[in-house]
C-alpha cells in the first residue's frame, strides 16, 4: 500500500495510508487473496529450459545446481505462504529436470547441461 505525506516536511515515520490505493476484488465483494502461484513467474521456467537441458552426473560438460543456486535463479525468496522453489522445482519436474543427490557431495542437485 502506497504511503503519503501530510506535508513535503514530513519524517518517513509520521506517513499515513493512501486511502486511494486499496485492493478490492470486483464483484461479491470478497477480500482479495494471494496465493503462492502469484510469487510464481511462469516465464521464468521457461527461460530455465531454454537455456539448460537436463543430464546426469558426470555427463560431459554438466552443471550441479543446489538448492541454493536454484533459489537464486528464479529469486524463489520463503514468504509466510511458503516456498515458492516447491512450484518452480514442480514446473521443471514436467519439462523433464529432477533433484538427485550428487555423489561428489552428498547433497540435492539439479544436473543440467547448457544448450549450445
């Protein structure tokens, strides 16, 4: 919700609510919700599988992405709906990728070639 001030003199503390900047559904007059879908960027995933293609371990070339790494690529951030990487990681499940532990580390990987 956007923030205003009462005067251009005005601490950042002291702001009020912009009455104008509300989010109301149309129609019945039910409250707006947000769902974890709505953190998810379909186009993302898409971008992902142009760009990588999957493999297995120790194919030639091949890339280990963590958990971590997959976070940061697709900016998947834990809110208080939960974790949007579980609906990332679902949407490459169908394109084909899957989460193997790696024999090198131990740990959950995506192995993933780049496509030249």
């Amino acid at each position: 919700m956007a923030k205003r001030r009462k005067n251009k003199n005005q601490d950042w503390d002291d702001w009020e609510d912009d009455p104008d900047d509300t989010m109301v559904a149309e129609g019945n007059g039910d409250q707006f919700q947000v769902h974890l879908e709505d953190y998810v960027i379909k186009e993302k995933v898409s971008a992902f599988v142009r760009h990588y293609m999957p493999c297995r371990e120790y194919d030639e070339g091949y890339e280990a992405l963590d958990e971590s790494q997959l976070r940061d690529f697709f900016k998947a951030t834990v809110c208080g709906l939960g974790d949007p990487l579980r609906l990332y990681i679902d949407d490459l499940k169908l394109a084909g990728f899957s989460l193997e532990v790696s024999d090198a580390t131990g740990q959950l990987a995506m192995f993933v070639q780049r496509r030249f």
